[in-house]
C-alpha cells in the first residue's frame, strides 16, 4: 500500500504499514523548502490530508475521536485541578500541561503495551493513557513520595524533574531493547519476542542541556529504538525560543542522523499520526534491512565464496581454519582468565611521578578500608 491509499493501519500487520520509503522521502522534501508542519486538522475543525501520515490515521473514525476528545478533557480538567491545589498551598509544585492534550494524548495512544515511557515532569496525559490515575501523581508534588506506580508494569518510568536527564535513561534503555532482540521480530502475540520501542518526552528548554544531546549521539550510534518527543511551548521557564536555537529544533535532529517533524501540536490526530510512525519505525528496526545488506559484503564472506567457486577449495581448508581460530579464541581467554590482579593501591602509585603527602593519605586511608573487606585467611 502507499500512504496515499490508507487503510486501516495494524502494527501486527506488516501489510497495513504505509510505505516507509515515501515517508521519509516526503519527510526530506521539507529541507527542499516542501510542506514542513504536520497537520491532519485545522484549527476550524477540518480534516486535511497529507500523504506523509494519512495512512496512520485511517482507523480515526467518530468513536476514536470521541475517545480523544474526552481523554483531552479530562487530562486538562485534573491538570487545572492541580495548579488550583498548588496555588492554594496543598502541593509545593505543580508542573501544567495546559495547551499540550493533544500533544500527549496523541503520543500516549500511539505507544503498544510493550513500549516504554520516560517522561519529564509535566507528562500528565501520557501517565494517563498509560493507567496510571491521577491521584497518583500528587505525591510527587506534594513531597510525600517518589512516584506511587510500578514502571515497569505500567511501563511509565518515574517522573525527571532534572531536565533532560530522562533523555539518557531512554537511551540506554532502548539500547537494551536493541541488544536484547527486541525490535524487527513483529508486534503479535505470536513473536518470540514482540517489538518494543522507547518513547522519551521533554521540552524546547531541555535541548540545551548536555545529557539531550549525548543521549541523541548514542541513540544514532546504536540505532537505538528511541523516539525523542520534544514538546516545544514556545518557552524554556522564562527564554524564549528564539534565543536557544537559531534553527527550528526538529531541524537539530538532520546532524544526529535520525529524521525529524514537525507537527502542530495542537493536532491530537496529526500527533497521534506521526507518533504512531515514528514508533513503529523504531519497533521494526529503523530500516534494519541495511544491516542484512552488509552481512553479504562481508570480507570474508565473499573471499569464502570466491575460493569454492573459482578454485574448488573443498571443506576441509574451511574446517581447519574455522579449528585453528578457535584455538586462538581459547589461547586469548587462557591467558586473561590467568594474568594476575593489580595491587589495589595501585591507582595512587601509577597516578604522579612523585609521591604527596595528600596522595600517600588518600592511599593509607583506602587500603584500611579494603582491609576491613578481608575475609579468614586472607591479608
């Protein structure tokens, strides 16, 4: 299917994916000076296409939109509840999310059960199409607890209120699901182990900090099944947008190697569209295909065949390198398993060329300490 010819979209489904190659296509047409805002529906209420995204909105019928509707009125009616309750002094803080509903309900009902959340401080909505009851987030603001809900079986990290720093726990977790196999296997309950991706939500005022940008620099490293959701209110607490990037932020995303869009984000279904394209496309591999494409490069590979074929090599040539190599592998895990342990002071020895008076106490005083650690028999 194409994604001008959308129908209703399954992620179970590899055949009800619009075509990945026309999105992304469609996606660099916007540094071309191509339509750059994603939006499925006007501020007068009117639906538009855009054959970007149209396929991941084709099951938006009545019922779903009523749906969203109603979780938007209710995340912003428990928000305003909690800024009244901060203001009259039974919370220390309440963090608003007051103009972003559609923002984080779209997300929030594009994520499957197996992918997983790190939010920021304000992810009220997301929280809420996640089960987890509002009253659960008093506490945090009230000072009376950390988070009152299990992550892992909600799959809804704990609040950050340290600013960007969720940016690497979603990495390194997505990392994981990489390492682990958890991507490209498929989404139904019949996969071994059913895709999964990580979905990591902060703001404008978050891209200037450091861990933002290191977790963006391991995420494309790795290719991490990582999607980075940056709410963008126009303010950073009290800076405005223009004076933290000279360029619109989605456009940063062009220098990590990962593509970025920009979507109205007062559009709960073009929202809920692109999130539900960008997910999958971290749950099916970010176009692991390439991978597959440079195993049959491989160096070895094709001298391998270029023996066989060429200069009839029989098996046994294979067969006694592939012995010899394992030998080696065996020599190499001999001889680390055998090298013996450095002392334990020795990273005060080995630091200056002369010794201290300052280093010499630090080295006294951790060696009693690993002494204390000594079991029977041993110095």
């Amino acid at each position: 299917m194409s994604v001008s010819d959308p129908q209703a979209w399954n992620p179970a489904d590899p055949r009800s994916r619009p075509n990945r190659e026309q999105v992304l296509a469609g996606l660099r047409g916007t540094d071309a000076g191509g339509p750059e805002l994603v939006q499925l529906l006007t501020p007068e209420g009117e639906r538009v296409p855009d054959a970007r995204f149209d396929g991941y909105a084709a099951d938006i019928d009545a019922e779903t939109l009523k749906s969203l509707y109603r979780d938007m009125v209710l995340v912003r009616r428990a928000d305003r509840e909690g800024n009244a309750l901060q203001r009259q002094g039974q919370l220390g803080i309440w963090v608003p999310l007051l103009g972003q509903e559609a923002a984080q309900i779209g997300a929030g009902r594009a994520l499957l059960p197996t992918d997983m959340v790190f939010p920021s401080y304000r992810e009220h909505g997301v929280a809420w199409c996640r089960g987890i009851d509002p009253t659960d987030l008093l506490g945090i603001f009230r000072g009376t607890d950390h988070g009152s809900w299990d992550p892992l079986e909600k799959r809804f990290h704990l609040y950050t209120i340290v600013i960007g720093n969720q940016c690497l726990n979603a990495t390194g977790y997505a990392m994981g699901q990489r390492f682990e196999g958890r991507v490209g296997n498929g989404t139904d309950a019949t996969a071994d182990a059913p895709d999964e991706a990580t979905m990591c939500f902060f703001g404008d005022g978050a891209t200037s900090q450091g861990d933002v940008h290191e977790g963006f620099v391991w995420a494309a490293a790795y290719d991490a099944p990582v999607v980075f959701y940056c709410q963008n209110n126009q303010w950073a607490i009290s800076v405005p947008l223009e004076r933290q990037t000279r360029v619109p932020l989605y456009e940063r995303a062009r220098g990590y190697g990962f593509p970025g869009v920009r979507v109205d984000g007062n559009d709960v279904i073009a929202c809920l569209a692109v999130a539900r394209w960008a997910l999958e496309e971290c749950r099916s591999g970010n176009g692991r295909d390439e991978l597959e494409l440079w195993k049959l490069k491989d160096p070895i590979e094709r001298v391998r065949v270029n023996l066989v074929r060429e200069h009839g090599v029989d098996q046994s040539f294979f067969d006694g390198v592939a012995a010899e190599a394992d030998e080696l592998a065996a020599r190499l895990r001999e001889f680390c398993l055998a090298m013996p342990d450095p002392a334990p002071d020795r990273m005060f020895t080995e630091v200056y060329a002369e010794a201290s008076p300052q280093v010499e106490a630090q080295r006294e005083e951790f060696l009693a300490y690993h002494a204390s650690f000594a079991t029977d028999g041993e110095a």
